[in-house]
C-alpha cells in the first residue's frame, strides 16, 4: 500500500478535514462532555494555526482554512439536512449539497482570515525566533476575529459554530461581560497559535526557551479571563418570578397540518391552565414557545382568545407566546413573527388585532425561513415547508412588565447576535428602565433531536456571561432552560419531551462594560491589530 507520506500535500489535506470535523464536536456538549470542549477546540485551532502560518504562500494558507472549516461546519451544521429533506421533502442528494454549499460559503471567511494573517507574519519553516512567533500568533488571532466579524454581520449574517462559543466554560469565558464573544473569539485565536508556536519542527535545530513567550501572554489572559469571571457584574433587583416554561413538542409534521392543528391549540392549553402541583408556587408568569399558533392571530375566533384570557385569569398569571401577527398600519398590512403579553386585564379585541400593548416583534430574520433573499425564490419554492416574508420589528422595543420584573424578549436565534440584545437592557428613549430577565421563545422542531438544540443553548449562555442578566428558554421540542446570570444551566427539561418546567428566576440590574459598549472594545483592538500589523508587512516589503 502507498503512504500518505508519500503525498505530503494529500496527507495535510486530510489534517485539516479531520482536525475541522473534531473541532465541530467542541460547540455542544453531547458526543464529548463539556469539560474537554474549550481545550480541544483550542488543540484542534493550534494544529490548523501552525499549517496556516508556516504555509508556502497565503494561497496555500487559504486552502488549508477552507479545508478545515469547509469540514468543520458541514459536521457542526448537518441538521440543517433534517429540516431540508424530513420536513422540506427536498430530495436526499440536494438537501446534503445545501448543507455543504452553505459549509463551503461559510468557510470562505476563516480561510481568507488565515490567508490574511499568513500575509500579515509569514514564518519560516522552522517557525523563526520568538519575536517572529509572537507577531504571528498577534497576527492569527487578529484575522480570526476581524473575519468572524465579518461573518457575523455580512448580509445579515450568521455566526453560528463561532469559535468564541466553546468557551463559556472556560476562563476565557470571564472575557465576555468585558469584550463580548468577538473579544473571546479574538483571545482565543491567539490562544491557540500561541500553543502552535512551542512547535520545534527541526529536532537539531536549538531550544530556545524565548519561543514560550506567546503561550506566556496567552496564559496570562486566561489567568485575567478566570479573575474577571470571579467578580460580579450586576445585583439583584426586586422579587423573585415563579415561572412556567411550557415544551409542547409538537412535531413538525403537525404543527402546520390544518387538520392537527386544533390539537395542538388544544394541548398548548391544557398545559399553560393546569394548577401548580401540590406544595409548589402559582406560577406568575407561563411561557409558551414561538409560534404556538400556526396561524395569524385574526384567523382564530374571539372565543380562542376568551379561553387564553380565562386561563389568565384563572392561574392569575401573565402568559407570553409566541404567534404570527398580522396587523394593518398606516393602511398597509404588516407580517411579524411576534410573541404577545397578556394577562386577566387584557382586552380580547386587543388580542385579537394584534394592537396589544405588550408584543415584541422579531427584527432580526431567518434568511430562507421568514424572508427570501433576492434571487432566492426558486430555492424556497423547492421546500415544502411554511415560509413567510415577515417584516422586521423595532431596535427598541420595550421589556414586559411582570410583576417586579421587565422581560426582553428574544426569538429564535435573534439572540445570536448579542450586540442586538444590548438596546432593551439599557435605560429606554425616554428614561424607562431596562429588562432584568432575558427570555427566547423558540421552535427547533425543524432539526429534530440533533446538536443544534445544545448548540442554542450554549448560544443562550454566553449571552447571559455577556449581559450578567438571567435568561429563560421556552422551545417546542428542547432545550427548555433557566439560566442563571453567570452562565450556568439552573434547570432543563429533557429534550423532545412534553412537559413543564416549573422554576424561580431572580431578575437583577447593572449594566456590565459589554452592555454599555457592545461590540465597539473589540471592533477597536481587531482594527488597531489589523493596521498595526499591516503597516509592519507593508515596511518589510518596501525594503525588501
């Protein structure tokens, strides 16, 4: 049999496809428990840094990144299949080419990064000095974040399996109240071609104990990210909430059939008006997940939303869910995907209309699912799955009052994009205080019991590290979560389960150094790095 050895350009390769597919592994606990999560993504980055780095060119370096995040994602995002081919009834070989183009597409963005930083701070083969390595380990981690930014904002963006999120427990996880994920993103590249840089190639070649210097300074930023996660960022404030979170895991295949839907209405009701059990708390709040009904809330009779009201009334609690609404304003019909607030008070016409005080509207859409890009239709018109153009809701929208609390509403995976989140914890316009309590509705029922259900939630966390506010999840199939400011999972129900999760939930207020700036520390130091780096390449071959 030939060696790999013999080919050195297919065996790498080969590397960089296998190290990709592991590194997918690190971004939900499941196949791998949650304590190897963060070093093995790190070991996995390292690997994928010392190729790039060491590259003959920055082509080389680019193909090297495209290979393994090309594999990286395709594994990390093989649900999407499940949505495509089980519920989009897309044919097997065109639901797994959609799910690699869009891995390859993704991976443009990490592979131009690694082209960028292997022209930023080419290395000799033998890895050069210590100086050498430590401005290329600057300049890895620099091109990292500055095009996970990129990836994360371009048309819309979609920052999913974002490296940063493999940390929310590990000290670089203290980072986040103070940089947010795109500082974790951009320590954490370095952090790992720092440990690529103690690679010796050349057995003969001298030790020189100076090349430890980039793996110095990345522990001494781990050592800062575990102080800072010791300290507290915010305090609480009023009384506690008893919350119900209610997980119908009602499958896809029903949800949307008109001849199951009264069902589904149905259950979502037995379980949101069943008395507490005996011995517990009332809830003061119940939850219900996104789109709860299948249909534009004017489609239903005032009689639904009598009984909604009634079991309000009867629980004497307020009851968010979500629902698509159709409203007319100024003359013009308006789609949102929305979640409403109600209570006993709460007037059915109100309900009805869509006008009810307390709604939240979805700003940040789904590509595909609530809007079709341009030039996009006929890919939407191949899935048999119930898609919408929606309009966008407000930046601002106000919290829910509940009781002692103010709830900012989230859907889906709006709280993937954490700078977007920041506007409704702040003071309002007009001087109103800011949400205590993050909650995200969901329905991934469309990716069945795959990771995208853990992926979310370790989503959901590094938002609460972020904004050092507690955040609930009600989802239809999983994961059903309360999470507490510090990022970890207070209780859960079990995924693809029909249950309810009865839990107390301490709202707190303080705004951490990431509420109040956002993304902007970090968007600085990725354009300083960028421009100081640069100008030193652009000197070098000046002279050269």
């Amino acid at each position: 049999m030939m060696s790999m050895a013999r080919f050195p350009r297919l065996s790498r390769a080969a590397a960089m496809l296998a190290v990709g597919a592991v590194q997918a592994l690190t971004f939900a606990p499941g196949p791998l428990p949650d304590g190897v999560l963060a070093p093995l993504q790190l070991l996995m980055l390292a690997v994928l840094a010392w190729h790039v780095l060491t590259a003959a060119r920055p082509r080389r370096a680019f193909w090297y990144g495209w290979l393994f995040n090309t594999a990286c994602y395709t594994v990390g995002l093989y649900w999407l299949y499940i949505s495509m081919h089980r519920y989009g009834d897309l044919a097997m070989p065109l639901a797994a080419a959609g799910v690699f183009a869009l891995a390859a597409f993704l991976a443009l963005f990490p592979a131009a990064a690694c082209a960028l930083a292997r022209w930023l701070a080419p290395l000799p083969a033998d890895g050069g000095g210590w100086r050498a390595r430590l401005r290329a380990a600057l300049a890895f981690g620099v091109a990292w974040g500055a095009l996970e930014w990129v990836r994360g904002n371009l048309w819309t963006g979609f920052p999913w399996l974002n490296i940063g999120y493999a940390h929310v427990d590990s000290p670089l996880a203290g980072w986040a109240p103070v940089l947010g994920l795109y500082g974790i993103v951009l320590i954490a590249a370095f952090v790992a071609a720092a440990l690529a840089m103690l690679w010796q190639p050349r057995k003969e070649a001298a030790t020189d104990a100076r090349r430890a210097v980039p793996a110095l300074l990345a522990l001494l930023l781990a050592l800062a990210g575990w102080a800072l996660g010791q300290r507290t960022w915010s305090q609480p404030v009023g009384a506690s909430l008893q919350v119900r979170l209610v997980q119908g895991n009602v499958g896809q295949s029903e949800k949307f059939d008109p001849a199951l839907m009264e069902q589904g209405l149905i259950q979502h009701m037995n379980q949101a008006s069943m008395p507490p059990p005996a011995g517990k708390p009332a809830p003061q709040l119940i939850v219900l997940p996104e789109t709860v009904l299948p249909v534009f809330q004017d489609q239903l009779p005032p009689e639904v939303w009598g009984i909604w009201k009634r079991i309000a009334a009867e629980r004497q609690a307020a009851i968010i869910m979500g629902v698509p609404l159709h409203r007319v304003v100024n003359g013009k019909d308006r789609w949102t995907n929305s979640a409403i607030g109600f209570d006993a008070n709460s007037s059915v016409e109100d309900m009805r209309s869509g006008e009810i005080v307390t709604r939240y509207d979805k700003q940040h859409l789904v590509p595909w699912g609530e809007f079709v890009p341009p030039g996009f239709r006929w890919f939407v018109e191949l899935l048999n799955i119930p898609l919408g153009d929606f309009d966008n809701g407000a930046r601002w929208q106000a919290p829910f009052p509940v009781a002692d609390q103010r709830i900012a509403l989230n859907i889906c995976y709006e709280d993937l994009f954490g700078e977007e989140l920041l506007p409704a914890i702040r003071p309002g316009p007009n001087g109103e205080a800011g949400a205590s309590i993050l909650l995200n509705i969901s329905n991934l029922g469309w990716f069945g019991d795959s990771w995208a259900l853990r992926q979310h939630l370790q989503i959901g966390r590094m938002r609460t590290l972020e904004t050092a506010r507690p955040m609930l999840a009600a989802t239809n199939t999983g994961m059903t979560v309360a999470i507490d400011p510090q990022g970890r999972v207070q209780a859960s129900l079990p995924s693809m389960t029909r249950a309810e999760l009865a839990t107390q939930v301490q709202g707190t207020s303080g705004l951490t150094p990431y509420a109040r700036a956002g993304n902007l520390p970090a968007e600085v130091l990725l354009a300083i790095g960028l421009v100081a780096l640069g100008a030193v390449r652009l000197r070098e071959r000046r002279r050269g």
